[in-house]
C-alpha cells in the first residue's frame, strides 16, 4: 500500500482542521493578523474589562442628543470644531478650505474605512455624510451605562473626546446606531479586537460599565487578538 505524498497529507490536515474548528475561525485568524497588536496593550485590554463593572443597563427614554451639549464643540480652543478636526486626522489627501476664516474645514480627502475596508471619498456637500464620524462608545450607550449620572460639562468633553471619535463609512456607522460590542462589530473581519480594545479603554477612562453580554462579546474579540513581534 502506498503513502500519500506529503502534499496530500497537508491537504488533508487542512480539510481535517477546517472541518473540525470550523473555517470561519481560520478565515478570522488570518484577518486578525492584519491588525497586530502589542502585548501590553491586549493585557492591559484584558486586565481594564476584567474591572469593568457588570450591571444592568439604565433606562434610556429620557436620553437625547442635547444631553451631550453643542455637537463638535471646539473643546480643545483650537480655533476648528471637532468633526473638522477627526475628518483632518483619519482622512488622507486631505484639502482644506482656502479661505482664511474657514481654514479648518476639510473639503474633500480620501479615508481608508477601518469598520468595512473600504475605500471612500469624502468631499463636503450633498454626499458629506458618506463618511461619518462615529463615536467608538456611543452617546446613547454611555448614556445607559454611567454617562445618565454625569454633568453637562463632562458629557460635554465625552462626546467631543478624540480618543472615543474615528472617522468611518456613513452606513456602517448607521448600522451601528448606538449598539454595544454584544449587538454590533465591525464587519471588517480581524477589526473587532482593535475595536473593542479601544470601547474597553474609553469605558475604563471614564467609569462606565459594560452587561453581561457586552462583556462577552468584548471578551470573544479580545481572544481572538494577533500580538505582533
């Protein structure tokens, strides 16, 4: 009886792995690799929802946008409101209004989406919202998770705060509306775990809490992280 050539065999421990971890877990993995991250920040990822409190969300029939303040409030005085601000940040090529009085506004640039991917333009008029800005944490979902006990001036700074604002596709941010990590991810496989590293981290800075189900929806993502080097 003959063996089968060592390509066979390779071939055939992949079918076997395929069918037994299933393929989307390979097809994740691989995607995960894209987007590397350090050791310390995945521990300390881990370590940040592992202190998260666990509780039952608060009512949110009382939340409205207004409760956050004015939108893209120009908090950090530097003279341009903070959506201008992000769109000059995560776009490339970017062009900015030539006008002296109006020299922040980013009037057209290319982004590169981290949540599909994709690559869209971006140029301010009729079709400006085909990029979003997105808050990683949403309003409403902070709103139910600690932001509900908070004052006006601190709302204020969170809804404007960079670290918690990214520049991305205006239907996958519609998609997302103020959805929590157990009810909506990225859908750029492999993002997920740089994703939630920075919802744990926002959620740790300002003292809010996660459920149950986000919490193991976090938790999911975070094991399937690739650590670079």
């Amino acid at each position: 009886m003959s063996c089968p050539p060592v390509a066979g065999w390779a071939l055939l421990l992949v079918v076997c792995l395929a069918i037994g971890l299933g393929a989307p877990w390979w097809t994740t993995a691989r995607a995960a690799a894209r987007f590397p991250v350090s050791a310390a920040d995945l521990a300390a990822a881990r370590a940040g929802l592992a202190a998260l409190p666990v509780r039952p969300l608060d009512p949110d029939d009382d939340y409205v946008r207004e409760k956050f303040g004015q939108s893209w409030a120009d908090v950090d005085g530097n003279g341009c409101d903070t959506r201008n601000d992000v769109l000059a940040r995560d776009l490339r090529d970017t062009r900015l209004d030539p006008d002296p009085a109006a020299a922040c506004v980013v009037l057209r640039g290319t982004l590169d989406d981290p949540y599909t991917g994709e690559v869209v333009p971006f140029a301010r008029g009729p079709d400006s919202a085909d990029v979003q800005i997105d808050h990683v944490v949403a309003l409403a979902d902070a709103w139910r998770t600690g932001a509900r006990g908070w004052n006006a001036q601190r709302r204020l700074a969170f809804a404007n705060d960079p670290a918690n604002l990214l520049a991305v596709s205006g239907p996958a941010n519609q998609d997302k509306g103020a959805s929590d990590a157990a009810g909506w991810l990225p859908p750029q496989r492999g993002y997920g775990c740089v994703y939630v590293m920075r919802q744990v981290r926002i959620k740790v800075a300002y003292g809010l809490w996660v459920t149950a189900d986000e919490r193991a929806a976090m938790d999911a993502q975070l094991a399937g992280c690739v650590v670079s080097g």
